[in-house]
C-alpha cells in the first residue's frame, strides 16, 4: 500500500571507506543498490528521495538532498530530510541493504501512532535505525545532539518517544539475511 503522507529516504551520503568505492552505485541483481532501495520505499511511500551530497545521484531523475550540517552522518541525513519533507513523516532505508522487504515498512507505519521514532528490532534486540520511520517531533532533540556532536543513533532513538518492532521468523516474509547490511567486498560477494 503507498502511503501518500510519507517521504521515503535512501541514505546514500555514507564515505563507503571500508568498501574502498561508492557502495550506492555497485549493482546487485542488475541495478545500482541505490536505486535497489528506492524501488523498495516506492512500493510504500508517495514520494523517494535521495539524502547525500554525492550529485551524480541525480542521473536516476530523483531529487538529492544534501547534508545541511558539514557532518557527514546517518544522523544528519535524517535531520536534515526532516526539515525539508513537507511530510511529517519520513520513512528511511539505507542504500547498503538490499535484501529489505517493503512489508517491514508497512509493519513500523501501522506501529507509528503516538510515536517519533518506530524502528525494527531482530535477533535478540539488534536495534536497526537505518531502515526506519521518524517524525518531524524529532528535529529539536535531533538539533540539540547533532550540535554538541553526538552522532550515535542508538542513543538518540532510546531517548527519544521510541516504539521498537520486533521482527522475527514469526512473520512469513521473514528471511535470515533481511538485515543484511553491505560495508566490505566480502559482505557484498556474500550475497545470495
């Protein structure tokens, strides 16, 4: 189901360090991870967008919003598309996880009433703020810790009003490898 009253984020803005080249644009299955990720939040969202200051993104025909701080973080990425959504919601998805199922997303919007952050919990409380929904009633802790440099996620999601969603083989779109999160040739040469 699409799901007008979300913009959906690839962060795609990472250094890529350890894979020693820009991760977003190796293909997996024919196609850049980049947009990998966005044909998975177009099957929820009304809208995709690209967070990174990377502007050969732009080839793809999808807007790219850079960082608004110099800080080239997960967390600036998302404050930052905060502030420019014109959604009060945004749904967020890392380009390094190509193995995600959009029905994850469909699961943390039905949990998102009352919350600012929703994010998926897996095998035994992994915590994955990469692929998750934030609400713009973030942006003024988001702001505080960004300022005083603390970049850690975890950290943030715990303070701030949080639903984690278990995700677990209870489900039968669940697969093993749905967290599959690709930072090194080997991670990348593992895949199915």
């Amino acid at each position: 189901m699409i799901h007008p009253d979300v913009t959906g984020v690839v962060l795609a803005g990472g250094k890529s360090q350890r894979m020693g080249r820009n991760k977003a644009l190796m293909e997996y299955q024919g196609e850049p991870l980049v947009l990998r990720a966005v044909q998975i939040l177009r099957q929820v969202t009304g809208k995709v967008i690209i967070s990174s200051d990377r502007h050969n993104y732009e080839r793809f025909g999808l807007e790219v919003w850079p960082d608004e701080l110099p800080d080239r973080t997960a967390m600036t990425g998302i404050y930052t598309c905060l502030k420019r959504s014109s959604e009060k919601w945004i749904m967020v998805l890392s380009c390094d996880m190509p193995l995600m199922d959009p029905r994850l997303f469909e699961i943390l919007y039905i949990n998102s009433s009352n919350y600012d952050v929703i994010v998926p919990v897996h095998d035994q409380e992994a915590v994955e703020p990469l692929c998750g929904m934030y609400h713009q009633r973030a942006l003024k802790m988001l702001e505080e810790l960004l300022k005083s440099h603390q970049y850690g996620l975890q950290q943030f999601i715990l303070r701030s009003n949080h639903k984690l969603v278990t995700i677990n083989q209870d489900m039968f779109w669940y697969h093993p490898k749905l967290f599959t999160n690709i930072n090194t040739p080997e991670d990348f040469n593992k895949l199915p």
